[in-house]
C-alpha cells in the first residue's frame, strides 16, 4: 500500500477578512509506482498561505510550499528541494459567533436625563461575527516587538571581480513607536563561489587578485518611518552598518619572505572590516501580528575596503509581533 501525506504546525495572524498563515511539519510523498519512481521522499516542508472568508464557515484558500528532503533519494543520493502551489476551499465547523448577551433597555426618562447632563448614552453591542477567534485578532501596530527573518540577494563588486550576486539570509528585530520604529539586524552572505580583490603587496608588487573571500557578514542599527500607518504601506530609513569579509586568504607572489606574508595577511584582514551608511526603502503588508514585506537596501562606499563602490541588497521576508513594547504604570505585573 502506498502513503502519502503530513503533518504541520500552522501560525495563524487574522484580519475580518482574510487569514495569513506560515506552516512547517513533515512530508512523506509518494512519487510513483514503477521503477525507477517507485520509491517515497521522507521531507521536511515550510510554506505560507491566505485565507479569503466567504461568509462565516468557509474560505478561499491559496498555499505555496516548499519541500527537502536530505540524501534519501535513491535515483542520485543527493538533496531534493522541490515545490508546489495548490488552491482550495476551507470549511470551518461550528462557529457562528458566541450568543449575543440581552442588555435591559434604558428607559426614556433616564436616557434624557443623560443626554441632559452633557452625557453619551451607552452604544448598543455590536452583532459579534461568527468564524474562528482569530480572524478578530487586533492588529493595532504602535508599540510592538517584531521578531522577523529575511533572504534575498546581495550584489557587489571588487577592483578584481565584476558584480557578484550573492544569496544572503538574515533576522531583525523592529520596535514601533507611533510612525517610527527601530531597526536592528543581523545578516550573513553566503557565496556561490570566492571572490577576489587586490591589495598592494608589502614590496609594492601588485598581484592582480591575491586576496580571496567567501563569506560577508553585516550588522545593522537605524530607524524606519511608516507614515501612512494602513494595511499596505512603504516605509523608508536609514542608519549605520558594521560589514565583515568572511575566510580572508591571501596569496603573496612578491613576498620575501614570511614577514611579508604575515603583513600582507594583516592588510586583507583590516581591510575586510568597515563601517557604512545604509537606506532602505520598501513596503509592508501587515496582517493581524504578521506582516510580509520586501526591501532595498543601498549602502555606502569606503575607502581601502574589500567591497569597492555601494552594495545593493533586494530581500523579502516575515515579521511577527510578539506583544507589547511599551509597559504603562498600571500595567499589571
């Protein structure tokens, strides 16, 4: 008998509307039933999706995952990353909302005497709407501690190598104020492949490409405006960056002898290290405690670096909220 099938964990952000959802678990995927595809991939899966409700039990559903499973394939023996889209429909059992609570009508002469005395009268309960609880879920955006992660590409070039494309990955934290927030990040590029540079040798040779780099790690502090404050809007900011060239090697074809090399070494490695201004400019798409945005990133120029000229760096990613940023006086303890 032939299976298929997973399980996954599902972190939910709701709207009224829609629902935006992040989900991870495992897969087992049956790829066939005559050799060589009789065999079944043991993967792991991460995807996202949204929700579109159409009434109070049922959805619009639209998911996009990817799968890995490591070497278990038996055609190659290697890893196998692999994705799908699907649509669908949900159907949310019970529900219908909680039983409206009956409020006593306040009698005319009462509500004059209110209304007389500068008063408001109180507002009848709104209907409450049926569905799940967090498709209600707040989605008030001041004050908040954002956790979130982001991937893209990173894009340089060296006085050796031309521009580079470079897969880069990283997390942040952003804490709001009222149209501002803080933004602090960590990120690493990982290359596809070295890249070179030239620095001048200690007996003043110049050995086109003699030094040698592969990783590059960057470091961010600043601030972020939000002016429009709505569902989508852009945002933009600026601050300072710390960026560091990663397995710093050197090759030395006028060195005389290990002094000179030792000081040639030195140089790379001081000149793999320096300080930047960066801006940003991108749009966020909040939905409950989740929010999907996408960025670029312009650094600056400095001088004596590995990097020659600004950087580029295009990502997107996720971000969620995990509470309040701000403790009032009366908050309870």
């Amino acid at each position: 008998m032939r299976i298929s099938g997973s399980v996954s964990l599902i972190l939910n952000s709701g709207g009224n509307k829609s629902i935006l959802y992040l989900l991870g678990g495992y897969s087992r995927i049956d790829m066939g039933v005559n050799p060589p595809y009789n065999f079944a991939l043991n993967a792991v899966h991460g995807g996202i999706g949204e929700r579109f409700f159409i009434g109070n039990h049922m959805a619009l559903r639209l998911e996009a995952r990817g799968y890995y499973a490591p070497k278990n394939c038996c055609l190659t023996g290697q890893n196998v990353f692999q994705a799908s889209g699907s649509a669908g429909l949900s159907f949310f059992l019970g529900g219908g909302g909680v039983p409206e609570e009956k409020v006593p009508e306040i009698p005319k002469a009462k509500r004059d005497s209110i209304l007389a005395a500068g008063g408001q009268v109180p507002k009848a309960p709104q209907p409450r709407q049926g569905g799940p609880t967090y498709e209600q879920r707040a989605t008030d955006w001041q004050h908040k501690w954002y956790w979130g992660g982001e991937a893209g590409i990173f894009v340089f070039r060296t006085n050796f190598d031309s521009y580079s494309f470079e897969p880069t990955f990283g997390g942040h934290w952003l804490i709001t104020g009222k149209k501002t927030a803080l933004y602090a990040s960590f990120e690493q590029s990982f290359f596809i492949s070295p890249r070179h540079a030239t620095v001048v040798e200690p007996g003043g040779g110049v050995n086109p490409g003699n030094v040698s780099f592969n990783n590059l790690r960057r470091i961010m502090v600043g601030v972020l405006a939000f002016p429009a404050q709505m569902r989508v809007e852009p945002f933009a900011g600026g601050g300072f960056a710390i960026m560091e060239a990663l397995n710093i090697e050197t090759s030395c074809a006028t060195c005389a002898g290990p002094g000179d090399v030792a000081t040639l070494q030195a140089a790379a490695e001081d000149a793999g290290t320096k300080a930047f201004f960066w801006w940003m400019g991108g749009i966020d798409i909040k939905q409950g405690r989740l929010a999907l945005y996408g960025h670029y990133i312009l650094t600056s120029a400095a001088a004596s670096f590995l990097i020659q000229g600004t950087t580029h760096t295009i990502q997107g990613g996720l971000r969620y909220s995990l509470g309040s940023s701000k403790e009032g006086i009366t908050d309870r303890q």
